[in-house]
C-alpha cells in the first residue's frame, strides 16, 4: 500500500482500541527485516508509547528546535511526547514540520504515527497533513455511533491516502473436542 511513501499514520474512532498495540507491532515488524524505523508517539492526549519506552527525544523539542535524533540501526528510533494539552502545529509552524519530516524520510525506511483516535479529529488532522498514508483500528463487535459517522466520511475524504481498516480484538472462538 505504501508504494514507496514512507509515513504510515495508525488512528481509531475511539480510544481502546488498539492502534498502538498495531503501531509498536508493526515497527518491530519492520525492524525485524532490516528496516529502519522511526515510531512517533503522536497522541498527546494519551502519550501511552512515552510513558511506556521513555524515549530519549520528544516531539515538542524535535520540531523545536531540529534535534537529532540519534539512530541505533540494530533498534527502532522513538520520538515521544510529553502529553498535555498541545497540537502539533502548536509546536511549529506547518512549512518547518514538513521540512523536517522531509528531512527523517531522507533517514528512515518507515516512519509510523500513533495518532490521536478520531474523537480528537484537530489533533489528528493536524498529524494527518503529513502522513502519506493511513489506516484506522476498529474494534471488532461494536457499534459505530451516529457522531462516529462523520469521522468515517473524514477518512473517505482523505481518498488514496487512506489505505484502509484493521479490524482489532476479534473473538476467536475455538471449539475443543472432549475425549
């Protein structure tokens, strides 16, 4: 799907359910593979990644001030975030985020987003201006809410750089045999 794009942005409609279990899953799965990896906690609402890996660089400083972000190519390479009542574009302007996402795509073979889920639609747009593509998490076996309606549309706007659905916590029931 990528088809040489290199920023993947992972949301949801909702929280719980399960983009960050996929985010994490799928950079190890690249780093796996040789590739190099950057995973980028966008969600500072809920910085779950940050506060799980405790990355040595934060988003808010990196599009700051252009830090370098030091890359172990044996490893995946985290920019975190602090959390708190922020948006990206509240960190910088939109020009000098795009020159420095230009300048990690020249680094990076992969660059996956955690975003916020959709119920924080100016958080995500914000994030979603500089994915190439991305995907949503639903959870299997719930309903989509009437509000939750405009927030599918938003995804169908975003036509070809919206790869696709990833449906999450499906119940697997499995039938043993007594003997």
């Amino acid at each position: 799907e990528l088809r040489g794009d290199k920023i993947l942005a992972i949301t949801s409609l909702g929280e719980g359910e399960g983009k960050t279990l996929l985010a994490t899953s799928l950079a190890y799965s690249y780093s796996a593979i040789n590739k190099k990896v950057l995973l980028i906690d966008g969600n500072f609402n809920n910085p779950s990644i940050s506060q799980s890996i405790q990355p040595k660089l934060y988003t808010e400083d990196y599009f700051r001030n252009s830090s370098y972000i030091e890359r172990n190519d044996n490893t995946i390479s985290v920019l975190g975030n602090r959390g708190g009542d922020v948006t990206l574009l509240e960190i910088n302007d939109e020009q000098h985020i795009q020159n420095e996402f230009n300048e990690l795509k020249s680094r990076y073979d992969i660059i996956l987003i955690d975003l916020p889920p959709l119920d924080s639609l100016n958080k995500s747009k914000e994030w979603l201006l500089f994915a190439n593509k991305t995907i949503a998490v639903f959870e299997a076996n719930k309903s989509i809410t009437k509000s939750q309606g405009q927030y599918i549309d938003y995804l169908k706007n975003l036509n070809t750089k919206f790869a696709g659905w990833v449906l999450n916590k499906a119940v697997v029931n499995s039938h043993s045999k007594k003997q």
